[in-house]
C-alpha cells in the first residue's frame, strides 16, 4: 500500500525514527530543502536511502529549484541560475526566449538527475498583477498570460527532456495574491470572468503537463470560504472541469500558515477536495504523524494519474554539452549561471 503523500526529513541524514515511519507507512514520494542539502556524494546518499525505505523502486524525490530565489542546490557545490523572469525581460521575440528558458531548464535537470532528484516543482506559471505580494514577483515568467505559459512550457520541455518530471505551480494562480500564502490565506476578489481571461489562462495552456501544486488562495467569486487547496468547487470545477488538467494534482505544503486546522484536518480536506497527494515539507515528525494518520492510500484515478506523471520521465535523455551550453546561455542573459 502507497499512502497519497509526499514528506519532508529534518535534516540532511535519514534519521532512525524517519526511516521507520517511512516503512511503515509508504509514502509516494520525498522532498528535499536546503537543510537537507550539503554536498552531491551526500545528496546521492540520501536520495538512495529515502528511496530505499518504501517498496516503489522509483519513488520520486522532488525539489524546488526554481533558480533565483528558490534554488536548493547552491554555491559552491552547484551553479547559480537565473530567476524566470530574467526570460522573460530578455531582449529578441518569445520563440527565442523559449528556446533559453528550456535550455536553462534542461541544465538543471542535468544537475538534479545526477543527485538522484527526479521531480522538480517548476515551472511557475502564475502571472502576477501591480501590486500583488512579492512572494511570486520575479519567479513569474512574464506579465501577460501568453508569454507565461509560453515560456514555462519552454521549461517544462527542458525538465523532461533532462528526465525531470516538472510540477506547475501554483494551480489556478497565485499571482494575483495581496499576501504571502506561507504566512497568511490570500483572498482574491476578482470575477470568474477575470480569473479566466488571466490568472487561470496559463495553466490551461499548459493543462497536459504530467503534474501540478495547488495554490493556497481563496477565489472570492468560486468559493469565499475555502482556498484552491481544499475547494472542490475549485479543483472540481476548474481545475479539473474549465481549465482541464488530467495529470497529477499535488497540494501545496501543508504546514504553510495560509490553511486553518490540524494537520491531520488540513490533510483530509485536500485529499477530500481533490489534491491526488497531499504534501508535508518541514520533517516534523508529529506533524508527519498526524499527516500520514489522516491521509488515504493512494488509489482509484490517483493512482492511475500518479503512474502516468511517473512515466513521462524519458528512460533516455537528450544529451547536451554541459559546460558550452552553460557558457551559451550565460552570454545570451548577460549574466553568469556558474
């Protein structure tokens, strides 16, 4: 039996207790932070032993290496990248900047690939709006809906074609936010009709990748009392119904502040709201307890749409000088990725 979850470990060994609870309960997958990050030979280690403790000989180990502010795998071990928004303020036409955008995305799926990660929860196809929180900001590719979701399938493409599954984010939108979904719930007001034409166009565009993350943002307009996360209205009707994603839908962290409840309430909810597998990223072993206590096992059409965001990880990658291209893309964005 696979539990619909994905958890987090304190720090950057495996400790006893987790590895029990690990085989005990079977979760689909993993997730790495920088706290759990020192060195490749460290990373690879890990990557085996987390794997190592479930019966799925490819469970997947996710990270969020964005590039900019969000990128787990830092200096001096791995390159410095990019934040999206530097492709999409580049200079020349939108099929240009696609063509960086995956090449970007494809040299940090060499990097991931090679410490054993093998899901990488990017692209971020939010577009934001003036004067939203700046918890998105320059992680958006662009302004404007069309060159969001042009650009972030440039990445996805580049993940995959590196053996990287991606993970869009943050599904129907964040970028309209006013505050920080880790700190506090985002209410957003606009129409349907708004949200439509600019938050959710993006993610319909992009509504055959094989997997994406919730957004912890209550839309006014659909349902003024619970966020994407836990909303059937929202995950049902839209998500799955208007904008037609079919792949594998993974809420955000539920520990982020922006969800109400216990641990094991918030699980529940999103599971029950339609969140394939529910993610818990801070290691706390309590709050892992009350988690995998609440959560169910992962079957029916999840599981079918777990598999099937797990098969579209290529059993050969593209291959690609590593180095050239590293010193290619420098030059086309003006700045260093080494």
């Amino acid at each position: 039996m696979t539990l619909a979850c994905i958890l987090g470990i304190a720090g950057p060994t495996v400790t006893n207790e987790e590895l029990d609870l690990f085989r005990e309960v079977q979760p689909w997958g993993f997730i790495l932070f920088g706290r759990n990050i020192e060195t490749p030979e460290q990373v690879r280690s890990l990557t085996d032993l987390l794997r190592g403790s479930v019966a799925h000989p490819e469970a997947p180990v996710l990270i969020d290496q964005e590039g900019g502010r969000v990128q787990r795998l830092k200096q001096p071990n791995w390159p410095t990248y990019p934040p999206a928004r530097a492709f999409g303020a580049m200079r020349g036409s939108l099929e240009d900047r696609s063509r960086w955008a995956r090449l970007n995305a494809r040299l940090i799926a060499a990097d991931l690939i090679d410490v054993g990660i093998t899901v990488n929860c990017a692209p971020v196809a939010d577009t934001p709006v003036a004067g939203a929180h700046d918890v998105i900001g320059d992680r958006a590719y662009a302004e404007t809906p069309d060159e969001v979701a042009a650009l972030a399938r440039a990445a996805a493409e580049g993940f995959m074609a590196g053996g990287i599954i991606p993970v869009i984010k943050h599904i129907p939108g964040h970028g309209r936010a006013l505050v920080d979904s880790h700190e506090r719930l985002p209410r957003v007001a606009a129409t349907e009709a708004e949200l439509a034409a600019f938050d959710f166009a993006p993610f319909a565009a992009l509504s055959d990748m094989p997997a994406a993350m919730t957004a912890h943002v209550v839309y006014e307009s659909i349902d003024r009392k619970r966020p994407a996360t836990t909303s059937r209205r929202v995950l049902g009707g839209y998500v799955r119904g208007i904008i037609g994603f079919n792949g594998l839908l993974i809420s955000d962290d539920l520990s982020m502040k922006a969800l109400d409840g216990d641990l094991g309430s918030r699980a529940r909810a999103a599971q029950g709201a339609g969140c394939d597998v529910v993610l818990h990223c801070n290691g706390d072993m309590v709050e892992m307890r009350a988690v995998t206590a609440a959560v169910r096992p992962l079957k029916g059409a999840s599981a079918r749409r777990a598999a099937a965001a797990l098969a579209r990880r290529p059993r050969r990658v593209e291959t690609v000088d590593i180095e050239r291209a590293r010193a290619r893309l420098s030059a086309a964005i003006g700045r260093g990725v080494a």
